[in-house]
C-alpha cells in the first residue's frame, strides 16, 4: 500500500507560469520511507518531466532522482513512478522539482511561505529539463501541489524464544 510521505496536503488552485522554466518546492518529510511515485497535481493535459533534489542549507542541492523523459499529465493528480525507490528520511528536507511543456497547467498554493518554498530558474524544457545543477535559482513564496507517495519501511520484530 502506498502512502504520502512529502509533500503537500491539500490541492492548491491553477497557477499562470510561463514556459521555460524549472521550479521546485521545498518539503520536510513527513515519514521515512521509499518514494515509489512522484505525484504532481494538473490543471489538463501537459508534459512533465520532475526530479527530486537534497537539501543544501535552504537552496536546492543535489539531484537524488530523475526523470527527464516527458511523461503526459491529466487533469487531477497524475503520478510518475520512481524507479529505483528513493529512500528519504522523515524531517529531512527535500526539494521536488519539475519542468512542463505548456503554461498554467500545474497547480500551486498561494500566499508568501516562510522561509521559501518555490525556486524557479529560466531552464530549456526539451533540452535541459530537470537540471543535474539547479543552483542559481530565483525565489518565490507560492508552494506547488508536489507529493511523493512510497513505502513505509518494515516495522521490527521482537525476536523473542519462548521455552
């Protein structure tokens, strides 16, 4: 079963972003676990290509995961699978990110966040896509409808004998 372990908890409104631009929010886990699924909320139908960053004292910093092949997205929540599972660790702060082949398709929540939660950075969709350095990026306060779904990691068990 699959379970939310970042990212946002509720839906956001349409957003009205131009072409041409990589953006990523940032989220602290809520569990550990293994992302499975890269989970992105659409206004209709478009191309994304997403990835997933580590945290580098409040910017965006090392790219854990991508996937630079476009996948087509629908109205509603789409999912795009992550394979091999990512594991993250609750508390620990990540960075989703994502570029789109067509504007004003991607759903965000509106409002000034502190500290910032959206970097954005003038990156070319077809060639480019995620970045493997997404550094130099510029700042804003909205929040993306990003989610990463996985697995929680097995629960122990006591190993006790009983004579």
């Amino acid at each position: 079963m699959s379970t939310r372990l970042i990212g946002v908890t509720s839906d956001g409104i349409s957003n009205a972003l131009a072409l041409g631009y990589f953006c990523a929010s940032n989220f602290s886990a809520d569990i550990s676990g293994t992302l499975t699924e890269f989970r992105i909320k659409a206004v209709g139908a478009c191309y994304v290509k997403a990835a997933i960053y580590a945290d580098n004292g409040g910017d965006i910093g090392t790219r854990l995961w991508v996937q630079n092949t476009g996948q087509l997205m629908a109205e509603g929540w789409n999912a795009i699978a992550i394979s091999p599972g990512l594991v993250i660790m609750s508390g620990t702060t990540y960075w989703l990110g994502f570029n789109y082949d067509t504007a004003n398709k991607i759903y965000y929540l509106t409002g000034t966040a502190t500290p910032v939660r959206f970097r954005f950075k003038s990156v070319d969709y077809t060639t480019i896509g995620c970045p493997s350095d997404a550094s130099g990026t510029s700042t804003y306060g909205h929040i993306f409808s990003l989610q990463g779904w996985g697995t929680l990691p097995p629960v122990g068990r006591n190993n006790i004998m009983i004579f």
